[in-house]
C-alpha cells in the first residue's frame, strides 16, 4: 500500500514531550514520573499504560465549585508513550520554573504530575461581585503543555512598556506580573460590550515577563455551554465568550 498518509510518522526523541505535529503531542513515560492529562485527550498509546481519573483535594473541589476553574485530569503512568491531542488545537510545550506562569485552566493539554496548581482571581478594578477572572496559578520545576487556537503571539512585558490583552484571548502570563482587570468604558455601561465595537473586559500586565496571545477569543464551538448566568453572559470564567457569543448570534 502507497499513499502520501505514511509521511506522517512517528518523530523519535528522547525528550520527555516531543510535538509529532503542531497539533499533536508524545509524552514518553518509563514508569517513573507520571503525567496528569485532560480527560478524553488520548488520541493513542504504546506500551503498559494505565489511565486513572485524577481525583481532587476538599480545597480543589471547594475552589472548582465556587470559581467554575479547575482541571478534569486523568493521570497516565505506565512504561511507553502516550499521545495527547484536543480538537486540533495548536500545542506549546512550556518549561515552569521558580517564576511560575498563571494560565486558563481551559488551555491546558498536560504537566508534570510533580507542579501544583492553585486557583487565583484577578479582581476588576470596578470591585463589583462576580466580575474577576479566576485563573490557576502552576508552580514548581517541570513542563506544561498548552493550547491555543491558531499559532499564538508571545508579548513580552517590562517595566516600561505594559500590555493591555482581551480576557477572552489571554491564554498564560508570567505569575510576577502584576495584573488588573478592566474595562475601558463607563461605569454605567460596564455589563456591555465596549460601545458597538465588541470588545469587553481586558487585562492589563505590568511587571517583567511574557504574556501569551492567541489569535481568537473563544474555544471551538465543541465546548460552548450556554445558560451558566452572568459569568457566562459577561465572558468571565471558562465559558464566557462562548455565552457572549452565543447570546450575541441569537439576539
């Protein structure tokens, strides 16, 4: 059998993580170190694997149920290689150090089992209740796999030129950057869209380090959820720009 499909093989590495293809991802496991994937991400395996669902702490499913940010992890150990993909969607190793990345849970394809994750709020500067984007904080030394749809675009940020970024866009930024979240219109107007422009709430980065953009403010339409109340409505939480934009196309 001949077909141009069988130049699409395997990529050898002896690295932890190797991309096969921007869209797909190898994790070699040695039955040593496992990886915590997202759940259903398995695309194929080689080896003696095992999946386990992840089960959370009281504090994480305490932080999931107040915030709606959290991580449906399924834990993979095993001796072989693992390969992890999410409908498409472009994959960025990251290597975590001392310095920490904060990042939209949703966006996350896989990391080291040995980092933490902590859910953090960014608060806009208005103070009104139920307007902050929670986020989760990684710490530790280890990598992470991230998504973005569409090739993304890295923003670097220092003391004297800061950078302002959609909230439905941000995908990760550098933990020691000071953040706050804003709207740039009237107090009276905050719960609309910016004018007749479509744009709403954005983030505003100071500091030293990176912000990282992608190129479109909502997931695929696979993970739209619709009737999740105001943080669904207004973009804040996970499924807020789809709520936005499905309420949007229906109205």
């Amino acid at each position: 059998m001949q077909s141009p499909l069988f130049n699409y093989t395997e990529q050898q590495s002896q690295d932890r993580y190797t991309l096969q293809n921007p869209q797909l991802l190898r994790v070699s496991l040695t039955g040593h170190d496992d990886v915590l994937a997202r759940k259903g991400a398995m695309v194929a395996y080689q080896g003696l694997m095992e999946f386990d669902g992840e089960y959370q702490s009281h504090g994480q499913r305490r932080a999931r149920a107040n915030t709606g940010e959290g991580l449906d992890l399924m834990r993979c150990s095993g001796q072989g290689t693992v390969y992890l993909a999410n409908l498409a969607q472009y994959v960025h190793v990251v290597d975590v150090d001392h310095d920490g990345m904060t990042v939209d849970s949703a966006y996350v394809l896989a990391l080291d089992s040995s980092l933490h994750t902590e859910v953090i709020a960014v608060d806009s500067q208005y103070g009104i209740s139920g307007t902050g984007k929670y986020q989760l904080n990684i710490s530790g030394t280890g990598k992470v796999a991230l998504m973005t749809s569409g090739q993304p675009l890295m923003m670097q940020v220092t003391p004297d030129k800061y950078v302002n970024v959609d909230a439905d866009a941000i995908v990760a930024w550098s933990s020691l950057l000071r953040v706050q979240m804003q709207a740039q219109t009237h107090s009276s107007g905050v719960w609309r869209r910016r004018g007749n422009t479509g744009e709403g709430w954005e983030l505003s980065f100071l500091g030293q380090g990176f912000a990282l953009v992608q190129p479109s403010e909502v997931l695929p339409p696979q993970s739209a959820q619709i009737g999740q109340g105001l943080r669904a409505q207004y973009g804040m939480g996970q499924q807020g720009a789809h709520g936005q934009n499905q309420n949007n196309a229906w109205n």
